[in-house]
C-alpha cells in the first residue's frame, strides 16, 4: 500500500511542477482501498476490491479562470501529465463568478487516527462471514429472502497548496444496506448501519439484519393505504432524506443557482425552538469526518438551525468574501449539474440535536399516524419553494391508537419546510444515516411530523 510520504512527494511535485504558470494551485493525492459484498437470494453474489490511486489538482489563472483535473497516477511523471492537463484546460476557460481566493494561511496539519480502524484488512477477511451472519439474523427474525451490500474502505490522502499549506489525513468507513422480503414484493423491511470503525461494529450490523427480518415480517397482508392528511412517523433514514435536506441546503450557491429554499430566511424561526441541527466535519464517528477542507481551511462546526432559527450557511473562502462573512473550512471540488467540478461550498455530516422522547413514547398517538420506516425515488417539484414527493418502500404502517396496520403504495407529496416547522416530536434514538438515497451523513433521531399529504402512489 502508498504510503503518506509518497502521497505528500506526488502532491509537492504537483505544486512545483506548476510554478509561476498560475496564480493558484492545489493539489490533493489520494490513495484508497475499496471493499464491496453484495448478496441476494441468501448469498453471497459478489466480493470484490478496488485499489485507486489518485490526484485532484486545482489551479487560477490571471483573470480569475479557474480549472479542476482529477486522473489516476502511479508516477511523477503522470503528476507532472495532469498539471500540465489541468493547466492546459484552464487557459481556454472564461473568469469564473464563483471565484473570490482561496485560503491564504500557511497551515500545517497531521494525519488523526481517531476514525481509522487499524484492524481494517483483518475485517476485510472475516467480512463474508459477517454479511452470512446478516442474512442468518435477517431470516432468524422473519424474512424469507435477503438481499442487499456491505461496503467498506480505507483512504489515505495528503494536500499541498502553492501558499503553504501541508495535510495529511487517513480514515476508514462502512456502510450495510440489508433488504429482507416475504413472499409478496411489498412485503419487506430494511435495516442500515454505518460507521467509520467497521471492526468495532458486529453488533450494530448484525442488528441491522434483524431489523430488515422482523419488519418484512410486520409488512405480512400490507393493504392499500388511503390518501389524506395524516401525523407521520419517520424512522431516522427517512427523517435524513426528507428533513436533513433543509441544514444540507444552506450553501449560497445553492441560493445563488436556485435549488435551495433557504434564501432570504436567515434570521427566520424554521423549526421550533427545541431542534438544532449543525455541519460538523468534526463530529466523532462522521463519515465525513475532517481536520480541515479542500483549501486548508480548519474545519469547524457550523450551528445552521439553533433553537429553531436558521442562523449561518457553509461558506469556503470565495462565497465568503461575496457575503463578507469567514469560511466556514467547508471547501471542496463540487460538480454542479454537469461533470466539470470547481471549488464550492459542500456539507460534511449534518448532526441534528437528539430528542428528549422515548421511542415508545414517540409511537403514543391520538390521531391517525402513518409511519414509515424507508423511502425511495425523492423527487423535487420545485426546489426553491420545497417541495418534493417521495415513495415508503418497505414496511410502512396505519396507527389508529393501539393497533398498527399495515399499509402500502402511497405517495408522501408534501413541502419540506412545512414538515420542518411542523416537527412534533423527536426520539432520544439519534443515530447516523447513510446510503444513495442519503449522500450527506446524517445524524438523526425518529421523528414525528404533523399534518403530512400522502397521495396515492400512482399519482
């Protein structure tokens, strides 16, 4: 395997190779392993490993034009091959409007160990016995097929900039999707689990099998659920989706490129005053976990919604100087649309508040209550405005009192800052959430909402 010293030799030749042909350079060399086990029917499909070496290379020019290049290497001589590309590129770029700097500060920082597992390659060995044991727990609690993927991975990279700045970071990361099914379709539950010491984490997998099992087992005789206007339950995946979107969505490009809702509310009561919820590159655990962004900015917690209140966006260093604020070390090459990245503002692990309510208290309801334990395909109607739709899969249920029914094929078609300023209630169950219908880690308790449409998921 690379290691950090030849990382740091990649990235420094970068720099140099650049010289005085730009007014800025940045280069980051990253080297990672990639673990993936997806299975079906109760087996296991396929195990593979992916080895990626790698540099990222962003470069200014007179005139404010920017470029961004990324390539595999495996010498100096393919570092000096992307500079000159990236370099090449920019030259015929016109000035850029999202460009104001980059981080001035000569900074150096050191590699943490807190989020990296040492004992990574000895899981990677026992991982296939692990997802067997999934799919075992999956069964034991009820499910009669198990599907789904345990990825893993482990990433070294180290930064260098043309005004000083020095990086070296390492982490590891895992991610369990498990799907358990009955005889129908519709008649099926999930179970997640993440994290960034995939070793220490047996327990909260084999968990996640058992949660897929018994709600497939719960989703048994599901019937068509009738739209109308109901109080929702959502489990902390789809709590992420639906309610992470709005701290995920307070980035001023997003303002500025109109796909966020969040423009003119700073200062606004959007929540009541018992939810917070952060961008915290520094949360222990995070997947997105940091010690400073792209320009080598230090990362620091960002309060976005305190006490209910939108308070601040993310910011890097250009978005800072139009909004004369500081950055927020939230740095990043992003892609906005098309596949040519440049440096923006980009959320790290969006960490809500925890709740002060039991589960079961949560689950106490006067009113009918619909709740869903996973959601699929949302989609935006109108992205300033908020509003959205998205489809329950898995275990969905009527709560009418004491009796719990299950239900399916219904639409939640509702607004996302409506649902946020209409949260009711929040577990004291916080956990993280990811996975592709979640790109941002989030933390995040069950939640209850009141007053939800759902329509009928044909519509």
């Amino acid at each position: 395997m690379t290691g950090l010293d030849t990382l740091m030799r990649y990235a420094d030749r970068a720099v140099e190779h650049a010289g005085d042909r730009v007014n800025c350079v940045i280069a980051r060399c990253t080297q990672g392993t990639e673990w993936q086990i997806r299975f079906s029917q109760n087996n296991v499909d396929i195990s593979k490993v992916w080895e990626r070496l790698g540099i990222e290379v962003f470069v200014a020019l007179e005139g404010g034009r920017t470029g961004f290049g990324e390539r595999s290497v495996t010498s100096e001589e393919d570092v000096v091959a992307a500079v000159d590309s990236v370099v090449a590129f920019t030259e015929r770029m016109p000035q850029s409007v999202f460009y104001a700097g980059v981080e001035q500060r000569a900074t150096r920082y050191e590699a943490s160990t807190e989020d990296y597992d040492n004992r990574i390659e000895e899981f990677g060995e026992r991982a296939p016995e692990l997802v067997n044991a999934c799919i075992d727990a999956a069964i034991e609690s009820g499910a009669t097929r198990v599907a789904g993927a345990l990825k893993f991975s482990r990433r070294l990279s180290c930064l260098r900039t043309g005004h000083g700045v020095e990086g070296r970071a390492m982490s590891t990361a895992y991610d369990l999707n498990v799907r358990a099914f009955q005889e129908q379709l519709d008649w099926s539950g999930q179970g997640l689990a993440c994290g960034t010491v995939p070793s220490a984490a047996e327990e909260e997998m084999l968990a996640a099998g058992h949660r897929a099992g018994e709600l497939a087992k719960k989703a048994v005789g599901a019937v068509q659920g009738k739209p109308g206007v109901y109080d929702l339950i959502m489990s902390p995946t789809v709590a992420a989706n639906v309610l992470g979107y709005i701290p995920a969505s307070a980035n001023p490009i997003m303002v500025l490129i109109g796909v966020s809702p969040l423009g003119d509310k700073i200062g606004e009561q959007i929540a009541p005053e018992w939810v917070s919820a952060a961008d915290d590159p520094t949360v222990p655990g995070g997947l997105m976990r940091r010690t400073f962004d792209f320009e080598g900015t230090p990362a620091q917690r960002v309060d976005i919604v305190k006490d209910g209140v939108l308070k601040q966006f993310i910011h890097n260093t250009s978005t800072a100087a139009m909004y004369e604020v500081e950055s927020t070390g939230s740095s990043e090459p992003t892609a906005l649309g098309g596949q040519i990245k440049m440096l923006l503002p980009a959320p790290s692990n969006i960490v809500f508040n925890n709740g002060d309510t039991s589960v079961e208290e949560l689950f106490y309801v006067d009113r009918p209550t619909i709740y869903v334990t996973s959601n699929w395909y949302t989609r935006w109607q109108d992205y300033r405005e908020g509003t959205f739709s998205t489809i329950p899969r898995d275990a969905m249920f009527l709560i009418e009192g004491d009796r719990w029914t299950p239900i399916k094929n219904l639409r939640i078609s509702d607004n996302s800052l409506r649902m946020f300023r209409n949260i009711d209630a929040m577990a004291d169950d916080r956990t993280q959430v990811y996975w592709w219908e979640v790109d941002v880690p989030t933390f995040i308790s069950t939640v209850r909402v009141t007053d939800c449409r759902f329509t009928a998921a044909t519509q």
